[in-house]
C-alpha cells in the first residue's frame, strides 16, 4: 500500500508550475513558428537557449 500512496499524492504548487510554464513557452513558441516568415522561432529559442 506505500506505492499506492506515493503513487497518488498531490503535487505541490512549485512542482506543478515547474511543468506548467515550460510547456505553455514551448506551445507559444510553436504558434509562433506558424506565424512567421522568417527563420524558425523555436529554432531560435533553442539555439538562444543550449547553443
């Protein structure tokens, strides 16, 4: 039964926004990307973010 508790905690706020906020950066800049006529946006952002 220990599995099963740790299994269906709750997550605390800070750990939820940890996962919320990167996703919606990345889903924004896929928009982007859609409505743009230039070089890649998400390519930018990553290249400006790990290159």
């Amino acid at each position: 039964m220990e599995a099963l508790r740790t299994l269906t905690r709750q997550p605390e706020p800070a750990q939820w926004a940890k996962a919320f906020w990167p996703m919606v950066a990345v889903a924004v800049a896929a928009m982007l990307d859609q409505s743009t006529r230039g070089p890649s946006v998400t390519t930018l952002l990553l290249t400006a973010a790990f290159g």
